[in-house]
C-alpha cells in the first residue's frame, strides 16, 4: 500500500470523527490542536485496525500525533505484516 493512499485514509478518517470537511485538514497539526481527546484516540486506533488489518496501540495517537505521523507509522506497519 502506498503512503499517498494511507494519508487519504487517516485523513478522511479523523475528519469522519471530527464532522469536518477532510480538504480543511492540515497533516502537519498535531491532533491535540485539532481538539481530537482520548475517546476519538481509540476509537482511531480501532478504525484503523479494521480498515487495514492490522492489531495497534490504542494510544496511536498519541505516539504518532500527526496525521503525517500516523501515516507513516502505518505504513511501516501495513507493508511489515505483508512481508510477514
């Protein structure tokens, strides 16, 4: 999977759980900006796990706090479990 593809998916995921349009979104904000807290944390964690098949820290978000962070994250991860 390509890090373009997962960057749309992180992006338009948190602003689903946001209610916001996904094109205002900056990659770069760190999500405690963004005022995303602890329950949309998990509940990102958990979607994430679903839509790519792969088991996450529910605290995700927090170690990676960027949707770019993120991204790359589960990058590493996703091509780590295709290899495997």
């Amino acid at each position: 999977m390509h890090i373009d593809e997962i960057t749309d998916a992180v992006t338009q995921t948190l602003a689903t759980l946001l209610e916001v349009d996904s094109a205002g979104l900056d990659v770069e904000r760190s999500f405690h900006e963004m005022g995303v807290d602890s329950v949309l944390i998990v509940g990102m964690s958990a979607e994430f796990e679903d839509r790519f098949g792969v088991s996450l820290d529910p605290e995700l978000g927090y170690l990676h706090d960027t949707v770019r962070k993120i991204s790359q994250h589960l990058y590493g991860v996703i091509n780590q479990a295709r290899a495997n």
